[in-house]
C-alpha cells in the first residue's frame, strides 16, 4: 500500500473505529540441544522469522532464569507517555487542530470544535476528503457532499451535508483563503520600511518610559523587536506612551500564545456549541456599512494610521490594531474580510502567519515528576488498570486492553497519559538476568550467569560482530531494562545499525509485540 492508500486508509477508520489484529508472527520452541547455541539456533530459524520481522522463541520448559534484581534498591523515573500523541495520522490531526484553533483564536473569535453524531467533527478529515474532490469550491453538489459524508462514515442525509458544507465554509476555508493570500499580504505590508529617523525618535522615547514600567523585559528590547524583526510598520506618527504599554500587552500575549502552543494537550480544545462568526463568508453580500461598532482597540486621537494593506488612512471607525505588532488594518481589506469588529484580541495576517507556521514542537516524553520502586509502580500501574476497565486488572483480557490501545491512540479526544519505566540502564539498576557481580546468588543460578541467552552475554558471544566494540554501549553491548504498564508503548523503529533485537520478559503481564 503507497503512502497516500494508507493515509485514505486512515480517514476512512477515523469515522468508525474498528481493529483487525495482525497475523500471528511464528513461534519457535527450541529442544534443549538445539537452545545450547544462540547464535546457531537464530542462524537457523532466521529464513522463516525474515519473513515477518518478529518471532518469538520459546524457551525449553526447564530454562527459568532467576529474577536477579534487588527490588528494594531498584528506583526510577518513568517517562510520560500521552497515548494518542504516538501515532502519526493522529497527531497530524492534532497538529493540524492546533494551527486552526490559534488561526482563529488569535483573530479575538475562539474556535468551539462543532459536534456531530455525539462526536467532535473531525476537520483534519473533513480538509482531506474535500480536497479530494478538488477542493471546497468544486464541492458544489449534494452528490459530493454525500461522497464526503459516506467517506467520514457519517448518515448521508441533508442535515449531515448542510452540516458538513456549512462548517468547513465557516471553519475551513478562512483558513484556506488565508494561507493563499498570505504570501501577497505579506509582500505588500513589507514594502513600507520604517524611516531611520523615526526609529532613533523611538529609541529615545523607548529609554525614557523604561524607568517607569515594571517588567522583565525592557521597553528597549520590545523596540528592537518592533524596527528590526518587523520592519513593516506603517504608522506614520511616532508611537505614544499608550503604544508602547500596548506593546507590553502584546509581548505578555506573546507569551500566552507560547503556552498555548506548549500546550500538547490542546486543554483549550473546546468540543461544544457553535463556531465562530462567519467572516464576509456568508450567503448575503458583504456591507461595511452593517458593521457599526467602533474598534476596541481605540486609537490615538492624534496619530495618522493607515492601513498596511491598501496605505490609506480612509475609514478609521474600521482600522484594527494587531495586537501583536501594533500595525493597522482595515477590517475590509483583509483576506477573507471581517464583517464585523472582533470582541477580543486581534492578529494582523503578519502576526498570525508568524504563530501559526512556528515549528511544531520537537516529540519527545516528559519525565515524570516522581521517583516508583518497583513495588509501587506495580501498585499504580495496577490501580490504573483496574479503575480503567472497572474490573480487576488480570481479569481483563489481553486482546480486549490490545483493542482499546489502538482505540485510544487513534482519538484526537481521548486524555488517556500512562507512565513507563523505558531504556533503564542495567549498568545502573541491573538487567533483571543475574551476572558475575550478583549477590546472594544461589546454586543453581550459575547456569544462568553463563547461559548465552542470558542478554548480558547474548551480545558478546563468539561470532557476535558486537563482541569487537571495546566500550558498554547500553542498548547494544549492554542491555537495557523496561518496566511498563496497561497502555504504554515503545513506537516501532530500526534498531541502531539495522541490528536485531531481542527482549525477554521476566515476569508480569502479557506484552504485545508488533513487527
Ligand atoms: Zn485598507
Ligand atoms: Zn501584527
């Protein structure tokens, strides 16, 4: 299957969810002679498990290799996993919800995610499937919409359609006219450079108001900011002291915009009522007369602004201020134009291409905040899973909790966050296998300690190519230990330099493997 089948794949299982465990991988059980050698066994069996990538050996009933750990002393920091954030198609959806939810936030119109069918519609596959009939203007027939409303798994009646169209009017395509004409607006705002003059009368100004405010930033700083990184200003008139108390206001929002963009969790997703207003996108025409609110954010009696797009000074009852950068904008030159003067804060096009196309933040796990023994990460690994099924946890079947992972991980709603005890190093807590070094060893543990499938030895054993490197590499030369829960995942990937791996699990409950 190409890239773009799995993905329609994909928006097609979003709808409804459903799951088809993958084939079994083989199964080998070695005879005790045949376990003697590791390598040779793996040689051997290494034609039918290329096949599928994975397998798993059985060892000979007798082979029980003691749990070589001292559970008292054992202590780690688990990682944090967000279960939904570890598939891709979900989180491009969740990328993807984001840039829209700040597109309109930061217009001052806050974005409610519509519900549909006892769901939150899903506008990451609403955007795929309408580009897939080439985009929203040639969505012009109920057939399409029923095509649409087919693909997301949705009842193909009027009301669903309506629905469909009139959302992704209303949500979707401000965005997307945005995103095309952005590159003009952005041209034409940046022709007007600011005037060397004005910038020193600023600078000036800047350092006497600095005495007065309170705050962790220099006024000075914000006014390099303003002249040097956004040189399309165009107001004429040297700014006042209101401005730059103003500017404080934007750098503080900045801020906010910042947490909200660290916010992975998407905590401001809102899942209830109506969207935001249309903007000069609905059925009537567009009349600028309608509109008679005056902006919030007041001007300066005294100043001359003009509007950044079409330079004129026309019309200040409908000249918005960004909030971000101060510059001025009339609410008729805008692409698409607003039709009315937003209640919150407001973003010039500059400013909101800016947030939006920040770079998503680097994946990666938090580390969380407490320390478990074994013996208590067993407690609220246990707990978790008996409050989460409502039953006790060893009573839940394997392939039930199997279901409900790939359920969890492939909804942009769901919260669910598990912790997992990933790549400890067993230089530091020990690999579970007993070694030379292990204390209190009894008699019959010494095969164990010598046993090539023991992972402290499987790595250097003769005609292991690893056996030449001169150094502990953990995770290669020197394993590595996991200690995991209901829900926590390692994501599939190559091993370093494309070499095997091979895991053994000491005790606990089932683990699933996928290859
Ligand atoms: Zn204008
Ligand atoms: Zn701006």
């Amino acid at each position: 299957m190409d890239s773009k089948n799995i993905q329609k794949n994909a928006m097609h299982k979003s709808a409804e969810f459903t799951f088809t465990p993958p084939p079994e991988a083989p199964v080998f059980e070695p005879t005790p002679e045949e376990f003697a050698d590791p390598l040779a066994y793996i040689a051997k069996i290494r034609p039918v498990a290329e096949l599928t990538g994975i397998c798993k050996i059985k060892p000979p009933s007798r082979w029980q290799p003691p749990f070589s750990l001292d559970v008292d002393k054992l202590k780690f920091v688990p990682r944090i996993q967000k279960v939904n954030e570890l598939e891709a198609i979900t989180r491009l959806k969740l990328l993807f919800l984001e840039k829209i939810l700040k597109f309109w936030e930061l217009q001052g119109s806050p974005l409610k995610i519509p519900m549909i069918e006892n769901k939150t519609l899903d506008l990451y596959c609403l955007k795929f499937w309408v580009d897939e009939e080439g985009g929203f203007e040639n969505c012009n027939s109920p057939k399409k919409w029923r095509k649409i409303a087919n693909a997301m798994g949705y009842s193909q009646n009027a009301s669903t359609m309506n629905f469909l169209r009139n959302n992704y009017e209303k949500i979707l395509l401000p965005y997307e006219i945005f995103e095309q004409s952005k590159a003009d607006i952005l041209k034409t705002v940046k022709k007007t450079e600011p005037k060397s003059e004005i910038k020193s009368e600023i600078k000036t100004e800047s350092k006497e108001e600095s005495d007065g405010q309170i705050t962790m930033i220099s006024i000075d700083s914000i006014s390099k900011v303003e002249f040097e990184e956004k040189p399309h200003t165009s107001i004429k008139k040297a700014k006042t002291g209101s401005d730059l108390k103003l500017d404080l206001d934007a750098v503080k929002n900045n801020m906010d915009v910042e947490q909200l963009r660290r916010n992975r969790e998407l905590r401001r997703l809102a899942c209830y009522g109506p969207g935001p207003k249309m903007p000069g996108l609905n059925d009537e025409e567009f009349d600028i007369t309608k509109s008679r609110k005056r902006p919030r954010y007041d001007l300066d009696p005294l100043a001359i602004y003009t509007c950044a797009i079409c330079q004129k000074d026309n019309r200040d009852d409908l000249l918005l201020i960004c909030n971000g950068c101060s510059d001025t904008y009339h609410t008729f030159c805008l692409k698409p134009p607003l039709n009315a003067i937003p209640d919150g804060e407001w973003r010039c096009p500059c400013c909101i291409a800016e947030e939006v196309h920040k770079p998503a933040e680097a994946f990666g796990f938090a580390q969380a905040e407490r320390e478990y023994t074994l013996q208590q990460f067993g407690e609220m690994a246990d707990k978790f899973k008996s409050d989460y099924f409502g039953m006790s946890g060893h009573q839940v079947l394997t392939s039930v909790a199997e279901k409900e992972f790939w359920r969890i991980i492939s909804s942009v709603e769901e919260d669910v966050t598990v912790e997992y005890g990933a790549d400890l190093h067993s230089m530091d807590h020990g690999s579970g296998f007993p070694t030379k070094s292990s204390l209190n060893l009894y008699p019959g543990d010494q095969e164990y300690v010598d046993s090539g499938w023991n992972l402290n030895n499987l790595p250097v054993l003769e005609g292991s190519v690893l056996r030449f490197i001169n150094a502990d590499i953990s995770g290669m030369t020197v394993p590595w230990m996991y200690v995991g829960m209901c829900f926590s995942a390692f994501c599939w990937h190559n091993e370093d330099h494309w070499s095997y791996s091979i895991n053994y699990l000491h005790w606990g409950e089932a683990k699933t493997w996928y290859g």
